[in-house]
C-alpha cells in the first residue's frame, strides 16, 4: 500500500485502537528522546511523519493529547507543543509531589529487600559510569529509565490505574520542562542518581517518615532546577552515607 492509500483509507474510516495506542506511545517516546519540543509548531502531516503513523491514527490521537493539555490547536498555525511557562512548572510539581508523597507512603512497606537491591545496584552502576567516563547518549537513556523507573514503580504499585493515568500524563509534562531547562550534564545527574540513593536508603531501613521527607527534598530540588534556583542542600553523599 502507498502512502496515498493509506491516507485515503485513513480519512474515511476510525483508526484501530491499537493503531491509536501505537501513536500515543510513538508521542510519549518522541517527547523522552527529546524529538518533541515545548512550544513547538507541527503539522497533521509533519506529527504522521514523526510518529511514522498513518494519518488517521494521528487526527484521532490529537484529540486526546489537546484534552491532556499536551498539544494544542492554533488558528492559522497549527499545532502546538504544550509551551512551558512558570504555570505549568509549579502545577505539574506540585501534583507530581501530592501523588509521589502518597505512593512512597504505601511503597516503603510493600517493595522486597529483593527488589530494593535492584534498585539500589542499577543507581549505583549509573554513578560508577558517570564518574568513570564522559557522560554521552547512552549514559544519559539509562540514566533516566533508572531516574523514573523508581517514580513509575513507586506510583503503579498503588495498583490504582486512574492515578498510574494521571501520572503518566504529568510525567510528560514534566519532561517537557526539564527538555525547557538546563541540559543534564555530570553536576546534575550525579547529584540527583544520590538523592535517589539517600531515598533508597531510608526504603532499606522502612522509616516512613524518612522516605517521605527524602522523596519531597528530591522533588523540590527538581522543582528548583528548573526555575534555576540553587539545590536545596542534601546532608549525604555516596562517600558520606547517613
């Protein structure tokens, strides 16, 4: 099938499910690998090219990003990438620590020293790379599938699916931001890979209260960076432990 087919197709009848599945989580990578700007202009065409969706898919996929406050509709130009500004910044930190708090509540208590021994061992692999060598691409992907793979288990062992949703969304606007603030570099990704290990620490020994302070120090520092404002200071390091 050409691509004439497949638009022709496309325009006159609803995308599969999964084919608009497969073009939100086309959306969702693009926005990680930083393909996907804030503020930026795309047309129908462009986004299906980008996606490699066809475009039926893409137009029914709009709809739902417009809703989820990730793309808008502008007259005359087109589509735009939700613009970060200091509004969206405060907003999507603050629901992000309101869920996280809540989940690192119920985490502390459920997560296996099993599991948590993973955990710790993939940050720690992930600061050993940092240190030993420049920090490239590579270095970078595996640094934030560690970073927010800890968020994302700590919010989806809540096994409530309407909250996992709501985070899942949040979590796109805050990569927005942070692809708006400064770029990671090693005096970044070092420091936040330790506060992850000082929370990780507080999980190993199920202090609650601990872990919930720990978690909202690492988010207001996250909040901070991308207002570059100055990191609150941690009382811990890797050579320092607490």
């Amino acid at each position: 099938m050409t691509v004439n087919d497949d638009l022709m197709s496309t325009s006159t009848h609803p995308a599969p499910t999964s084919l608009r599945a497969q073009a939100y989580e086309s959306f969702q990578q693009q926005i990680v690998d930083a393909n996907i700007r804030p503020g930026q202009f795309v047309s129908q065409r462009e986004l299906m090219q980008l996606l490699g969706m066809p475009l039926g898919a893409v137009r029914e996929l709009i709809p739902r990003l417009e809703a989820e406050g990730l793309l808008k509709t502008v007259p005359q130009r087109g589509l735009q990438v939700a613009h970060v500004d200091l509004k969206l910044i405060n907003n999507a930190f603050q629901l992000r620590r309101l869920l996280e708090r809540e989940a690192a509540s119920r985490f502390v208590t459920t997560v296996s020293d099993q599991e948590l021994a993973v955990i710790e061992q993939a940050h720690l692999d992930i600061v050993r790379r940092a240190r030993s060598a420049a920090i490239d691409d590579a270095l970078l992907k595996d640094a934030t599938r560690v970073d927010w793979g800890l968020h994302d288990q700590m919010i989806d062992a809540l096994g409530n699916e309407l909250i996992s949703e709501v985070y899942r969304i949040n979590s796109l606007r805050v990569r927005l931001i942070r692809l708006e603030g400064s770029t990671l570099s090693a005096d970044v990704l070092i420091p936040a890979m330790e506060e992850h290990l000082w929370f990780i620490e507080a999980l190993k020994r199920r202090d609650a209260q601990a872990v919930v302070e720990r978690l909202s120090h690492h988010i207001e520092s996250a909040h901070r960076r991308v207002l570059g404002l100055p990191r609150p200071d941690m009382p811990w390091s890797l050579e320092n432990p607490v």
